[in-house]
C-alpha cells in the first residue's frame, strides 16, 4: 500500500511516516513547510526512515500529485484553536475548503481509502457526561468548525467506490521530532522542566482527554488495514476513557515526574472549552486497536527527553515549536504573505 500522508513534517506526521514505513507500507510525503525550522532531536527512527516529500500547499494540491497512491492520511492543516482564531477566514480556506477539495481529488484518483485527522475539540462546550461520537458538536472555535465542516462534506462522499473515516483526536501530547509546545502537556513539562513551577493561569478545572501520538500514530495505521467495512464513514473518538483530565490533574501528574517542580493555580478562565469523551467505540470496532500509553507515561519520556537532549530555556521558547508563533515569525519577515503563501 502507498500512502499519501499530508503534513508529513509536522508534530504527527514527523512520528507517523516512520511509523507506517516500519510496518511495510510505503509513504509519499506533502507538506507546505511552515515548521521546517524545529527539529527538537535525533534517533534512529527519525533518521533512518524518510519518506519521498511533495513541498506543496495544500491549496495547491492536483491529482497528479495524488496518482499512484493507495489511500490518504490527511493532517495538512493549521492546527489547534490560537492559530485558527488568528485569521478565521484564512484558516476555513485551507482546513475546510482545501480539505474538502483534496478527498474531492482523491475520488477522482480511485483512491478508496481516505483518513481524516479530526479533533475532539469539536465537542467544545461538552457537559460533564461522556460524550460519544453520537453526542451533539458545539465548536467554540474557528478550528473546530472547519472539523466539524470537513467530516460533513467529506462523510457525504463516502459511497461504493469512496470509504473516508474520521478520527476525532484527543489532545495529543508525547515526544516528536518536529515537537509543539502549545499543546497542554507538553507545555507543562517543558514549564516543569525549565522553571520548576508549573504557574497555571487558571483554575485547572476544565477537562480535557488525552492521547499518546503513537496512539494516533497506531489508530491511522488500523484505520489503512482495517476490512473496509470496519471503517466505511465512520467517526471514531481517538483515546481511552483513562485519559479524561482536568488540567490540574494533568500539572499535578507532571509536577510528580518532574522532582522539585511546584504547581499554582490561578483564578476560573474566560475560556469555556471543557469535555470528556469516550472513547469505548474504537477499542470496540477498530480490529486490533489499543492505546498504550498514559499521560504518565508521557510525563516521564518527556523529562527522560529533556534530560537527555539537555533541553535549556531558548529551546523551549523557540519559535517553531509553538505554532501561531512560528507563522506571525514567517509573516513579520515577508517569507509569507497574508494568506500564508510563501512569498
């Protein structure tokens, strides 16, 4: 099997291709580029297994660049709610509009197979029930709109000749390569780990569920083998009922893996962002899928990072590891423009 995997060079494409690539099928890379300028560290995974890259926005994408793939793994987008809210109409060009064209495209292609990498940020403004992926969407966020509006669109293709299938991430965290450090975990252990103080500025008490990227990783490559049937338009929470959190319990879980580190809370936020999600539908009828890491787990191959790589303060602050930070670096230096084509 040839894979098309979009976003090849960012913090989950950077882990999946050579996870993929060591499980025998073959991948095409695509990327834009935005974030070529972080590389957090080296290891014979990371080394050893590069794949063929198209550099390429996604807008600009044609089904001779498709041709001779097998299936699609879509993670070519602007990623998470900061960067989304920054420039809401820009951010629906490229996550609703370019997403929707690119499945339009791999139809066109005779290509069956094609994985969407949702969020489940699309619950938003959840209760405090678990939500499944029957429970109503309530996106707060430009970002989580254009998910909401890509598993429309792209679900209404799926028929005998189309089988998309659409994961509904939890909030990854874990060691990558082309690391982020505006992602909630890695953040705290990048502050546990540089500062010895986890200083929230809230209250810690929203929830959020949690997921390895391996445990992404592993979902794709299910979702690429899986019976077709199995798979077939389907919208599958991506996670383990474990990994539910509030944000405290996250900084109090890191703060015990960091030795020394301290943990302070602030007052409630503005923000409204809090669900909890279950996950039983994967693990039910996915064939042979399983999670296998926790957010201690997590916790600890972080600080086992930070402290092998010798990760100072400049590293943590560094531009590239921090999304919006990054593209308003590329856009103050005209590298590119305001739509976020390269100059």
């Amino acid at each position: 099997m040839r894979v098309l995997v979009t976003g090849v060079h960012g913090y989950i494409g950077a882990v999946l291709a050579p996870y993929l690539m060591t499980r025998n099928l073959e991948v095409r890379g695509l990327d834009t580029g935005y974030y070529r300028d972080g590389w957090l560290y080296s290891d014979d995974r990371t080394l050893g297994v590069t794949p063929f890259t198209i550099n390429k926005d996604l807008r600009r994408v044609t089904i001779e660049d498709l041709q001779g793939c097998d299936a699609v793994v879509h993670l070519a987008e602007l990623s998470n709610d900061p960067l989304g809210q920054n420039n809401p109409e820009v951010t629906h060009k490229i996550n609703h509009q370019a997403s929707v064209n690119l499945a339009e495209l791999a139809r066109k292609a005779r290509i069956r197979r094609f994985v969407y990498t949702s969020s489940c940020s699309v619950y938003g403004a959840g209760t405090g029930d678990f939500l499944d992926e029957t429970a109503r969407t309530n996106p707060q966020t430009a970002y989580a709109e254009c998910k909401t509006l890509v598993e429309r669109d792209v679900g209404a293709m799926a028929g005998p000749d189309f089988s998309p299938v659409f994961l509904r991430n939890a909030t990854a965290f874990g060691p990558s390569p082309r690391m982020r450090f505006d992602i909630v975990l890695n953040d705290l252990c990048a502050l546990a780990w540089t500062t010895r103080h986890i200083k929230m500025v809230s209250d810690g008490s929203p929830w959020r569920p949690l997921v390895h990227v391996q445990d992404i990783c592993e979902a794709i490559y299910r979702c690429l083998i899986a019976p077709e049937e199995a798979i077939h338009g389907k919208i599958f929470n991506v996670g383990q009922d474990s990994e539910n959190y509030r944000v405290r319990e996250i900084a109090q879980i890191i703060a015990e893996e960091f030795p020394g580190c301290e943990v302070s809370v602030g007052p409630p936020s503005a923000d409204n962002r809090s669900y909890r999600v279950s996950f039983a539908r994967i693990h039910r009828e996915l064939p042979e899928f399983r999670c296998s890491f926790t957010a201690r787990d997590g916790a600890r191959q972080l600080r086992e990072l930070f402290q092998r790589i010798d990760m100072s303060t400049e590293t943590y602050q560094f531009r590239a590891f921090t999304r919006l930070k990054q593209l308003k670096y590329l856009q103050s230096t005209k590298q590119l423009d305001s739509d976020f084509f390269w100059t």
